[in-house]
C-alpha cells in the first residue's frame, strides 16, 4: 500500500525497530506500523465479514431479492473470546439460511416469532433485529446496528501514535527517514465511505506529529476496504 510513496527501483526488507527498511538511491526510510483499531472489535468484525459473504452467497444462488440486515449485537463483542471461530461460522450460517428459509415458506410470521420456538438459536442471540427486510431488485446482505455510531478517531489516533513516538531516536540510528504507517477500520462490511468529511481535520493531526526532528517525516492512515481502499497522507 505504500508503493505510492517510493520509486520502482526501491527494496524492501523486513527489520525490528523500525518493522521495514525501504532502499532506494542510498536512501535508507523506515517503516513502523500500528494499529488504531479495538483488537476485540476488529476479532468479531472479522467474523461478521465472513458471516456476510456467506450468506450473500447463499441468496445469490436461491435469487432471494431481499434486503438482508445483519444486525449483530454487542453481545459478540463480549463473547469472542469463548467463541471457536470457524464452528460458530457454520452453525451461525446454517441457522440464517434456514431461518430465511422457513420465512419463505411462512411458516413463521417475524423473527420474534421464530426466536420464541428456537430460543437457543445463535441467530436469536446474536441478533439485535429482523434481518428479512424490504423486496430488493437484487440478492442484498448489509450489516446494520452498532458500527454506524461514531468513531472515536482522534483519540484512537493519538493513542496510537503516542506508543511510537518515544521510538524514533534509535529508529534514526538506523534509517534517514521514518515513516508510520497506521491501519484503522471503521466499518465491517466496508459499504461506509471513511469519514470523507472530516479528512482535512485527520490530516490536520497527522500533521502535528511530522514537526521536528522527534516526530515522524510522513505518516500513512490506510482504512482497508473491499470497495476502495483509502489512504490518507501527511502533508
């Protein structure tokens, strides 16, 4: 993600303190990465992505033209640790697709309805809502619930950058330059544009920690994306 910033001739070799060394044109540039991100959030983040492909597969094939709402529940968030990754995948699945299933063939009438009949369903347990929403002119699964509340960006930011900055001595014996690169995410299923509006105000604390010889040269935000992966530059 960072080609954008070095000449094709550069190299690139693993290191410790900084994580990365780029060579180029006897330049030497370090490379330290972060995260800005809640390790337990992105844990079950991870999870609903692949829950979503899943089942957006699964209506695809059945051309079920429906909206499907995915709405998970904090409740995953506090559970993810007890929770076997690839066995919840398929049992949480299996359960959506029959529940679409059996809405289909009505024989129930709302998502209560079936939760009353199957209250230990992992479907009844994680999610907040009905997920069967509007007639759609395609297959559709979305997520929906907790992820659209705001994110606490500046402070994640500066929490972030903070834990790197007393590093940047020894990183200088080493290099000419020191970059950071930080991966923050905001959204599981990605359909959420990263904070357009307020661009101009990260840069502007970005920018705070490239002033001097003790901060960074240039730092990096990249908000992975399957639509369109966003990078944001210091100045």
């Amino acid at each position: 993600r960072l080609a954008i910033a070095f000449p094709e001739n550069c190299h690139l070799e693993g290191s410790e303190s900084p994580d990365f060394i780029v060579k180029f044109d006897n330049q030497k540039i370090g490379i330290e990465l972060t995260r800005a991100i809640d390790e337990k959030i992105m844990k079950s983040q991870d999870l609903e992505i692949e829950i979503y492909k899943k089942i957006q597969k699964y209506v695809e094939e059945e051309d079920i033209k429906k909206v499907i709402w995915l709405s998970f529940s904090n409740k995953l968030d506090s559970d993810i640790n007890k929770i076997k990754k690839n066995k919840f995948i398929k049992g949480f699945t299996e359960e959506c697709k029959k529940y679409i299933m059996t809405r289909r063939n009505t024989e129930y009438s709302s998502f209560e309805e079936f939760c009353e009949s199957n209250k230990n369903s992992l479907i009844c347990k994680y999610l907040e809502v009905e997920p069967i929403r509007e007639d759609y002119k395609k297959p559709l699964v979305i997520p929906g619930g907790r992820y659209f509340f705001p994110f606490d960006y500046e402070r994640k930011l500066k929490v972030a950058i903070n834990k790197k900055i007393g590093k940047i001595s020894n990183y200088r014996k080493k290099v000419d330059k020191i970059y950071l690169l930080i991966k923050i995410s905001n959204d599981p299923a990605n359909l959420v544009p990263f904070l357009d509006d307020d661009i101009p105000y990260i840069k502007e604390i970005l920018n705070s920690y490239t002033k001097g010889e003790n901060n960074f040269d240039k730092i990096f935000l990249y908000h992975h994306s399957d639509i369109e992966p966003k990078i944001i530059i210091t100045d």
